[in-house]
C-alpha cells in the first residue's frame, strides 16, 4: 500500500471542506483519514516530540494554507503537564499517535453577561490513546493533561490556525476567561 502523505491528507481535507458541509460532517469525514495519517510512520520526525518547557507542551506546524485556514500540526505533551480548560473556536479532530492524554470537557454554566468571567462544570472525561481519534467542535470546551510516564504525541487538524480565531483559555478556580495564544515550535 502506498504511504499516505501529509500531501495527501491535505489533498483529501481540502476535497471534504469544499463541499461546505457542516462542521460535525467535515470532522467525522476527516476522522479516519486522520487515523490513517497518524499511523503511517513515514512522515513522523522526531522533532516532533520536543517540548517547549515553559509551554509543557511542543506544537509543530506540518501544514497551514496562506490564510490561515486548515491548519494541522503534531502536538508533544510532557509528562504532568497540559493546557488548562480552552476552546478552539474552530472545528478540531485530533488522534492520537504516541503515550496518553487525558482529556476533560466541559459545559458552560454562566451567561455569558459578564466580559472576562466564566463558569465551568465538567460533563466528560476520557484519556487518549494511540489509535484513538476525537472531535471537537468550536464552541467546544476541554481541557488536556499527559497524565502518562513519557512524552504523548497526537496529531491536531483544524479548521484554523489556533492563534488565529480568537479562542479562550479559562481558570476554573478564578472563573476567568482570557485569550489563548500559544507558541508554535516550527
């Protein structure tokens, strides 16, 4: 069987996104697809396992279109560390490809009044395996934790590039909300 690219995971994506469907039916297309590219090991690098120390996390861009738009990265998560609860504003599947990340959702409970406040409840948690694929959608909160012994590597496609939608990150204790950038790696 023929290696299946980074080149053609683009090709096919670019494909499912321009028949303008919804967002829950681009990401359940793309589902496998992604299962399919993260196991083919002919793309990986070891690069991509390097963590940012001050992030505890690495994220490497394999591919971002000019502007903007279908952005896909592989994301390394450090033992004990994560990114608190956040959303991406954009839709998401992500798969994943080495160690294990621990995933917590949440529901937003406030109103939405209050600029800079938010309240959050846990509605689902679940870690993330190799093999294993999930979806988000933009409105979608969750939180992710490497809650394994060794470096946890998954792949990240998304509709957007993250810095680029204006996506939150929230404090549950404070019950805040604030802007969420993150530093890109390559």
């Amino acid at each position: 069987m023929k290696s299946y690219l980074i080149e053609d995971y683009v090709a096919d994506i670019r494909k499912i996104v321009a028949k303008n469907e919804s967002e829950t039916a681009i990401t359940s297309r793309i589902k496998p697809l992604s299962k399919r590219f993260a196991a083919e090991k002919a793309w990986f690098n070891n690069v991509y396992r390097e963590v940012d120390a001050q992030q505890g996390f690495g994220l490497h861009l394999l591919h971002e279109e000019e502007n903007h738009d279908l952005a896909i990265f592989v994301i390394a998560w450090a033992p004990g560390r994560g990114l608190k609860a956040h959303n991406h504003k954009t839709w998401a599947v992500v798969a994943g490809i080495e160690g294990q990340e621990h995933e917590t959702s949440y529901c937003r409970i406030d109103d939405k009044s209050r600029p800079g406040f938010a309240d959050l409840e846990v509605t689902h948690e679940e870690t993330l395996f190799p093999g294993k694929v999930v979806c988000c959608m933009p409105e979608d909160i969750h939180s992710v934790w490497n809650n394994g012994k060794q470096v946890a590597v998954s792949l990240h496609t998304y509709g957007r590039h993250l810095n680029f939608t204006g996506r939150s990150i929230f404090d549950l204790e404070e019950k805040t909300e604030l802007p969420c950038v993150v530093k890109v790696q390559s």
